[in-house]
C-alpha cells in the first residue's frame, strides 16, 4: 500500500529585520519590487485554478484575468491618533498621504488574493515596519527588555525558490538602509550604561553635593540628611534614565527620513556629550589634586 504524502509541505520564516531609515522614495520603490514579487506568485496559483462546472470558459477566463489584476500588494499605513491609510500603488505614497504621526506601514501580499477567491495564497509574506516612538519611561523594564518594536518580516510559501527570493530581496532592501542603533535599545546597553556611567555619576554628584552643602545641613538629624541624599540619587539616576530616553527617542530603531530635526540631535548629543565630558574631567581633577 502507497504510503500517503504530505498536504501541505513549505517554509514559514519571521526575521527581526535591521534599524533602518527609509525615505518615501525607498517606501515606493519597496511597494514596486514587492508588488512584483506578488502578481508573480498569486498570477501562477491563479492560472492553476480549476474551472467550475457552472461557469463558461469565457466567464471563467474573465474572472482569472479580474483576480490577477486585483491580487495585488496591499500596503496598510496606521497613524498614532487613530488613522488608517490603505494604498494600491506607489504612486500613491506621498509625504501628504501619510498621517504626521505615523505608528506603522504593513506591506501585505495576502489581502487582496483573499477579497477575489475568499482563501489566503500559498506563497505570501507580511513585512511590518514599527515607526512608534519608545515607550514612556515606566511603559516597560529597559533592565530586561529592548524599546518595544514590533517590526518583522515574515514569509510563508511551498515554493522554495520563491520564499528564499523575496527574503534575500527585502533583507538587502533594508540592510543598505541599515543604521547602527538596536544596540541603543537593547536592555544590555541600558544595564551597562547605567552600572558604568549612571551609579557612578550618581554618587560622585553626591560626594560633591556633600562638600559643597556640608554647612548648611550639618545641623540636620543624620536620618534626614541620609533621606535627602537618597532623594537626590534616585533623582539623579531618573534624571540618567531620561537622557537614555531621549538619545532613543532621536535615534528610533525604523525611521522615516525627515521625522527628526538634525539641529535638534546634534544640539542633545552636544549637551549630553557635554555633560559625561564635564563629569569625567570634575573626577580627573579631584583626583589628581
């Protein structure tokens, strides 16, 4: 007896894709490639449909030529107050189309297959690109987990050849658009930075405190002084936390080319620089005094 082969036999991939900036001439020529991609494969499981018995061939043929051309990409833009945005075409991506506080673009090859013939194609692929801005300061724990980002790609098909072309494809795609910043999100990044710059600074600035403040406190209950030193050190490694924020917040983990101020980052990254240079050379002196 024959033994029974499989139903179905494919592939299914996500991948975290890169830090990147796109602009919106790289979000439509993104649009063209994957729409291509897309008529490429639906048009073949299109072709291979099996006419019903109550429809014509001419019908038949006039439905099959109506699916391709609606079995297009379908690109799916949410903004942060509510907005919903649903594209066909590149020509329709413009700065103006897009909403001014954009959450997130979903570039899907599934949809609209499904509005014509009411099933998913075999071969598709869903690529999310997270534009949010991190999340505020008690949203979630920097200690253990990255800045929330929810951008992925993922693909799923039984054509092998197909599946491993729009991978390498939209992986190239955002990898010469790659920017070097994940690892500023990352918890490891935040514990370091706070174990070897924030505590550190911390104390140091209460040292100071302490020698500069020592006439006007000495009269104090020592409880109190201890309290009023605590206060300022959780203060000051908040205050830490804060600038971690805004050196996240300049540099997100996807951006879309224009949504930050170059002024604005090189004035912050001025002043943060700034402040750990200072800070280096008030130890450098002491100790050296």
């Amino acid at each position: 007896m024959p033994i029974a082969g499989p139903a179905y036999q494919g592939l299914s991939r996500t991948i975290q894709i890169p830090a990147c900036v796109l602009s919106i001439e790289d979000l439509r020529k993104l649009f063209i490639d994957l729409d291509a991609l897309t008529r490429e494969v639906t048009g073949v499981q299109i072709d291979g449909l099996q006419q019903p018995a109550n429809t014509t061939p001419l019908d038949f043929k006039r439905l099959k030529e109506q699916a391709k051309r609606e079995a297009g990409l379908n690109m799916f833009v949410q903004g942060k107050n509510g907005e919903q945005v649903v594209l066909h075409s590149a020509a329709a991506i413009t700065r103006e189309i897009l909403p001014d506080g954009l959450l997130a673009i979903t570039f899907d090859s599934a949809p609209r297959f499904n509005m014509q013939l009411n099933y998913d194609p075999l071969n598709r692929f869903r690529l999310v690109l997270d534009f949010r801005e991190p999340g505020a300061l008690i949203s979630y724990d920097p200690w253990n987990y990255p800045t929330p980002n929810e951008s992925s790609f993922t693909i799923i098909g039984n054509d092998q050849t197909w599946v491993a072309g729009v991978n390498e494809m939209v992986l190239s795609f955002l990898k010469a658009r790659k920017r070097s910043r994940r690892w500023l999100h990352g918890p490891l990044t935040f514990t370091l930075a706070n174990w070897l710059i924030g505590l550190p600074a911390a104390f140091w600035l209460i040292y100071r405190m302490d020698s500069l403040t020592q006439r006007f406190v000495a009269g104090l209950p020592i409880a109190l002084r201890g309290g009023i030193y605590i206060y300022v050190f959780l203060t000051l490694l908040l205050i830490f936390r804060v600038l971690i924020y805004i050196l996240r917040w300049l540099f997100p983990i996807i951006e879309l080319e224009g949504s930050r101020s170059k002024a604005v980052r090189a004035t912050v990254s001025t002043v943060e620089v700034g402040l750990l240079t200072g800070l280096i050379y008030d130890v450098l002196k002491a100790v050296i005094k």
